[in-house]
C-alpha cells in the first residue's frame, strides 16, 4: 500500500463531514481491516487577550510539507502493522469548529491504531512545514505555534 | 552564485514579499543571514529555521546555491 512519491496532503478549505464519511465507507471493501482509528483536528475558538478566534489560514512551504507527510507516512508503515493510512490537511481559511485536519489508519487489529495514530498525529506537529494565521474577530491577527 | 528565497507566515510579513533571488557568494548559511538581517532589520527578533533544499539546516552548512526557505513556528493540525 506505500505510494512511490510524495501525494498532495493539502485541500482547499475545510474538510467536510461528507468527505470523511465517504472515506470510511470506502474502505468497506477492504475486508482484512478490523480497526479504524481517526484523528480530527478542529479550529478552536481560543480567547486571547480578550479577543476570540474566529479562523485560521493556513499556508504551507507546500514541497518540503509533501515530503515531509511522505517520510512520516513511510515511517508509520515500517513501524507498526496498517493496512492503509489517510492523511489530509487544509490550505486557507478554516473556520472555528471546522475540521483541518484528517488522519486515517486501518490495521486488522485495535492495538496498532492507537499507536500509529498518536505517532503520525505528534510527527505531523513537529514536522511539517505548515503555517497558521490565527484570525480575530475584530480582523487583527496572531500566528500560531505548535506547543 | 544565485539563490531563490522563500519566505512564510510571520517571515513574509517582515520582508513583504513570498519571494526573491539574491546574488551573493559561496560560503555558509550564517552569511547569507546575515545578509539577510542587514536587509531586513525586523528579521532578528523573529523566530524561525532554516531549509535548504528543503531539509532543514544550521547557520554552519554551506550554501549549495538552491533553494532556501525561512520557515517560522509550525502551526499544522
């Protein structure tokens, strides 16, 4: 199941509920699979200084971030047993309470999933080149930092 | 040697600009940012690393002339 090159993780936007239900359902057909385990990341209307979150915009350096959600996607097969694994994060303006981020694993068996899903979430906040503009309501900005 | 220059977040607000090509010669990334803080003064009290060729790097690798990118605090998921 490993892909030769780098994909593009990144999609325009929010990522929707139809989108994550319908990956699930794909994944019917593969019957050797019995766990699932998903990540979603979602915009939190964090208050800061009296002012509240109302988005983030996200950018990316989009070649080395592809690169880098390659070698952790290959990291995550050698290391532990998954039969596939999903990964999507947003460009642009997510809204508060929207999905930015989708991590998908399936393996035949429960253990693995927690596992790989914690290891490949952590790499993806340490790792990869992604930026976010957090957005007030009042229009003014601060930029956030992975902690 | 000529070399593309990218910036992102916090960074290309200090610089104004995505992107530049610069001229300077061989020797270690610690001189290109120096050159770099010379030209934009901002640049010093800002947080970031440093690609090159996209794989990160310290201010005592040498400049291969290709790609760098000043990369601010990652913010993904």
């Amino acid at each position: 199941m490993k892909d030769k090159k780098p994909k593009n993780v990144f999609r325009e936007g929010p990522i929707s509920s139809d989108f994550i239900g319908n990956s699930i359902y794909k994944h019917q057909t593969k019957t050797s699979i019995g766990a699932h385990n998903i990540f979603l990341g979602q915009v939190r209307a964090d208050e800061i200084d009296g002012k509240v979150v109302s988005a983030i915009e996200y950018t990316a350096y989009e070649d080395m971030a592809n690169q880098k959600f390659y070698e952790i996607r290959e990291a995550a097969f050698e290391k532990f047993e998954l039969t596939c694994m999903h990964i999507y994060h947003s460009l642009g303006t997510v809204k508060i309470g929207e999905i930015c981020l989708f991590v998908f694993v399936s393996s035949p068996r429960r253990k693995v999933v927690f596992e790989a899903l914690e290891f490949i979430v952590e790499a993806i906040k340490a790792d990869v080149p992604v930026f976010g503009k957090e957005i007030f309501e009042d229009n003014s900005h601060q930029w956030k930092k992975n902690t | 040697m000529l070399i593309t220059i990218k910036y992102f977040g916090q960074i290309a607000e200090v610089t104004q600009k995505d992107e530049e090509q610069i001229e300077i010669s061989e020797g270690l990334i610690s001189e290109l940012l120096s050159t770099l803080n010379t030209k934009y003064s901002d640049l010093k009290h800002k947080d970031f690393q440093i690609a090159q060729n996209q794989e990160l790097v310290n201010l005592e690798t040498e400049l291969t002339g290709d790609e760098i990118a000043l990369l601010p605090p990652f913010a993904g998921g």
